[in-house]
C-alpha cells in the first residue's frame, strides 16, 4: 500500500512532532518540513497548531509558510488544520486583536462563554451538521461521526456557518471541525483522541493516496 507524502508545516512553535507520528502510524509519510519544493510536491498538508493565536501565525510568517499554506489549502489537494491550525486559518481571532489570521476561511474566532470554565479541556461529543456525514473527513465513523468522542484543548473557537462539519456542546455549539472544499479543520486534537482521531487521519491519509472518494459536505 503506497504511503502518501503528507507535509506537517514546521514553523518551530508547539509538539508539532505528535501529529506527523500520527500521520505515520496510520499510513502517510508525513514529513515535518518548512521546505516550499517538498511542500508543492506532497500530496496533502496539514497545520498544526498550539498555544494562542497570535503568537502561532506570527510564528508561521516568520518561518515564511503563511502564503504557502494559504496555496496548498486552495491548491485542492486535501489540506488539514489542527487546533489553533484551524484557528490560524481564519481571518482574526479575539485572543489576538490586530493580527491578521491567513483568510483561508472566512470569520472571527470568538471566546468561549463565560459561563464555561475555559479552557475546555476535555473529551467531548461530536453534533455534525445536516448533510456533513457524507464529509471523506468522518466516512469511516459510525453514523457519520455524530456522537464520536474526541479530546479538546481550546479557549476559543470558531462560530457556526456554512464551512461546519461538526460542533460540540460546550455552553452552547462550538465548531469542532470544517471543510472547505478539500480543506478541513478540527478544533480538537484527532492525533490525541485514540480511536475516533486515529480514524480521522487515516480518512485524510486515504485522502491524500486516492483511496478515498473526494465528496464535498454539504449543510445546506
């Protein structure tokens, strides 16, 4: 079985290391990398992401990935951010007033309610959206990946639209995963959710190796 060629964008902030282990255990070449060529040349990218906003896309422009993120994720080869990789992807965060995030998604990331003690770190259960349990990201699931357990470190998250896959119950619907295209996101950690996270990036792994039909969600 061939094993796709996964570049994980190292902009040297955070374990970035856990998810490329991750990424190999269920089958890709994941390489941790900064280098544009063996970027351009793999078969999907992901951007993990720890700790706050502002700091991780400031880091991510300095290591000079933040316009090669933003071309791999409408390159339309399968593209996955992770935590605060998701939150990057959007245009701004509250964490961070002033920084620009890289666009790739539309919308602000917004605190948590102060009616939950943030940060939610916890497992949590996955509410998909109508029509998202076609996503290639959820396909090897049960019903979908409504209802699948999976680990959340975050304060902040993003708010509900068009691009949601899936939200979790935490003092209200917080996006938990979103897709784009062939771009995805999780707000939690698949590489930390045993089972459930292992099954998720083997479906993006598959993704990158054609062995996985490439069905955008709709929730409408």
């Amino acid at each position: 079985m061939s094993r796709p060629l996964v570049a994980v964008l190292d902009y040297g902030i955070g374990n970035l290391r856990s998810a490329q282990k991750s990424l190999e255990r269920v089958g890709a070449d994941a390489r941790l990398t900064a280098d544009a060529g063996l970027i351009a040349d793999a078969s999907a990218v992901v951007l993990p992401g720890v700790g706050a906003f502002g700091p991780v896309v400031e880091a991510i422009r300095s290591a000079g990935l933040d316009q090669i993120a933003v071309d791999a994720a409408a390159s339309g080869r399968p593209f996955l951010g992770i935590c605060v990789g998701m939150q990057a992807m959007y245009e701004g965060s509250e964490e961070s007033p002033g920084v620009a995030g890289l666009g790739i998604l539309p919308g602000l990331i917004k605190e948590l309610p102060s009616t939950v003690k943030r940060p939610q770190m916890q497992w949590n259960k996955l509410v998909v959206a109508d029509g998202a349990r076609q996503s290639p990201l959820l396909a090897s699931l049960p019903d979908g990946g409504d209802g699948a357990w999976v680990y959340f470190v975050h304060s902040y998250a993003a708010v509900p639209d068009d691009f949601t896959l899936a939200t979790c119950d935490y003092g209200g619907p917080a996006v938990a995963a979103v897709q784009s295209g062939m771009a995805f996101a999780t707000q939690f950690h698949p590489e930390k959710s045993s089972q459930n996270g292992l099954a998720i990036l083997k479906n993006f792994v598959d993704l990158a190796a054609g062995r996985l039909r490439t069905v955008e969600a709709s929730t409408a």
